[in-house]
C-alpha cells in the first residue's frame, strides 16, 4: 500500500525518462533525500515539468511506498524560484555545492526537518546579489557538517576541554577537531589554524551574518571544512561545483 502524502522539497537533480516522464531527486522536508518519477511532465499539458529545476523549493504530492526505490510523485507545485543564482558563476557554483552536499552526503529516507529548512534558508540568501555567495556557502558547509553528525566543537579543545581563544587556538586534527597549543605538542595535527582563521572560523559557526574577512582566508577555510569531511568519509572525492571558484 501507498500513503499520498504532500510535503515540500528542493530538486537537486533531475533527468527526463523515456518519452514523457522525468525523475528527479528531491530533499524533502519530512522524509529526507528520496528519488521520484513524475510521470508525463515532458508533454505540453502539464504544468509540473518546468517547476522541476535544480535548486528550486516546491510542494510535492507523492504516493509514498516503504519499499520502494523511486517513489511516485503526481503533483509538482513551485514555491520557490531562485531567479538571480542562475545569473552569476560564482553563485551557481555553491549553490551546486549545496546540491552537490545534499545530493551525495545525506542518507535516503532519512528525515532532517532543520537540514531542509537550513538549505532553503541558504540557497534563498545565496539568491540576494547583496550578499556574498561565499560566505553563505561557508557558514552552509559548517551546519551541513554539524547537521549530518560530523561536528566539531570550536570552542574548547577535543583533548583536554580547556577553553580556546585567538591565543591558544593551534591546530585542527580531523579525528577529534580543534587542539590548543598545549595538546598540539604530542598529536597528530592535520591543519594548522593561526588566529585569523580561528576567529573566522568562530564566527562562522556563529548566528552572526556580519562577519570581516578577508577572502583568502574563507577560502582556506572552505578547502579545511572539505578535507575534514573527505578524511571522514571516504566516499566522498571532494566537491566538484566549487573547482571553478
Ligand atoms: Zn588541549
């Protein structure tokens, strides 16, 4: 038995199938990453078919079976369409990044209700041209890591617990996370952070959204983030959205 249900979505990707249909992967709301066919959206009737674009938010309504691999979707609504992402390189490039996280990091038919709602958040700032598409993408990467169980605390060392500041902050060991000077002595250190990237890397994991930085620096920090992730899982090969950034 199949249960309709309705819930909203981001489309990561999407490939037509056979002469009228489309399947696309979708990161749901309540039911996490799930692939679906949407049947006969590639005829000019339907009005399904050009609402399912990467990065867009919209509301799908799907006979939901456990058991299987490609769920059914009849029913594809638009709430949101990022219109300016698809405007600027740059900005395509980590919105791709988003998708590309989502897409190959996350466990199907895994329900995360804020990881949904934290990807919609930054793909809709991604969209603003005020804001800086980097930035965004950094402060994404470090949810992301935190939402899919990977987290790493900043502000007390992973070895002894003493508090870290811009004075003692040392090093990253992609095992345990941030180390002080004290603990760096005898471990293994797989990054060094200096007090720039400390405190960037402070306020990042902070609400805050405006934050001083030099650019170089973000980007060390966004190649730091992705080799943590590629030292933790070793499927993953590193993102390939941001190689043209
Ligand atoms: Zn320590």
């Amino acid at each position: 038995m199949s249960e309709l249900v309705k819930t909203r979505a981001i489309v990561l990707r999407k490939i037509d199938y056979g002469d009228t249909s489309r399947i696309a992967q979708f990161f749901t709301e309540d039911y996490g990453k799930i692939s679906a066919i949407i049947k006969g959206v590639r005829t000019g009737k339907s009005k399904s078919g050009l609402v399912i674009d990467t990065f867009n938010n919209v509301q799908i309504l799907m006979y939901k079976k456990e058991s299987r691999e490609v769920q059914l979707v009849s029913e594809v609504e638009l709430i949101k369409h990022y219109q300016n992402i698809g405007e600027d390189l740059e900005r395509i490039a980590f919105a791709n990044g988003i998708v590309e996280l989502l897409s190959n990091l996350t466990v199907e038919n895994e329900n995360n209700h804020k990881l949904y709602l934290g990807s919609a958040k930054a793909l809709g700032l991604i969209n603003d041209p005020s804001r800086s598409a980097k930035l965004i993408f950094a402060k994404f990467l470090i949810f992301f890591i935190k939402e899919i169980g990977y987290e790493f605390q900043v502000h007390k060392c992973s070895i002894c617990g003493k508090n870290i500041d811009e004075e003692n902050a040392a090093a990253l060991n992609y095992d345990s996370g941030i180390i002080c000077s004290e603990c760096c002595k005898d471990r293994l250190i797989h990054t060094e952070i200096n007090k720039e990237l400390f405190n960037l890397l402070f306020c990042l994991s902070d609400k805050k959204n405006d934050i001083q930085y030099e650019e170089g620096n973000l980007n060390k920090i966004i190649r730091i983030l992705e080799k943590f992730l590629k030292y933790n899982i070793h499927e993953f090969k590193g993102l390939k959205s941001l190689e043209i950034v």
